[in-house]
C-alpha cells in the first residue's frame, strides 16, 4: 500500500535513501487493519534488503514495549537481520531506542 500522503519524517528518511541510490517502497500499514501475516506477506512480495519500523515523527514517540513486540514479531517472521528503526530523535535518544528495543538491529535518525 502507498500513502498519497507519506508522514512528514518518513517522506524525508525516504528521498535520503533514493539520493544514497536504494530503491525505496513505503508501506503505511497504519492506514488499514491488517494482519501480522499481512504485513510479513507485503514485505516477502517485495523483498527487501531492509525494513524500517518508524520509532517517531514530529508529532508522536511509539512507547518502546509496543515496538519490541512488532520487532520480536517481524524477526520471528523475517529474520532479524534487515530490521531498523528510524525517527527524529538525536543520536542519544536513537542509542536509548536501541538498548530499550534489543531486536532492532541499527536505527536511522
């Protein structure tokens, strides 16, 4: 699923991503219901060499128990290699989201 209209912070991770020359896909699953088998089948279609789990934009920080469990979920599933966060936090907020969340494995901010 592409949004018409990406948040603000993940269109800007996004364009940072295509100018390093990735090939970049968006999939808001917050825009539906949806399944976890959903969402690992949406990933395995496109098969990724990364997948990153928002941790906050400029309105909003996920608490991170809710998002070790949606990173526990996707590793059970995809493997926990290419699973990252990314978020508008400084560097030592971006070091505590990763202590906080031991199964994502690097984090973009």
């Amino acid at each position: 699923m592409h949004p018409r209209h990406a948040p603000h912070y993940t269109a800007i991770v996004a364009a940072s991503l295509q100018r390093a020359g990735h090939a970049v896909s968006i999939a808001d699953h917050h825009l539906r219901a949806c399944s976890l088998s959903d969402i690992v089948a949406d990933i395995e279609e496109t098969r990724p060499d990364l997948v990153l789990v928002m941790h906050s934009d400029y309105n909003r920080e996920l608490r991170n128990d809710l998002l070790e469990a949606i990173f526990e979920s996707l590793s059970a599933e995809l493997g926990p290699d290419r699973l990252w966060g990314f978020g508008r936090l400084d560097r030592s907020h971006a070091v505590a989201a990763m202590e906080a969340i031991p199964s994502m494995q690097g984090f973009l901010y």
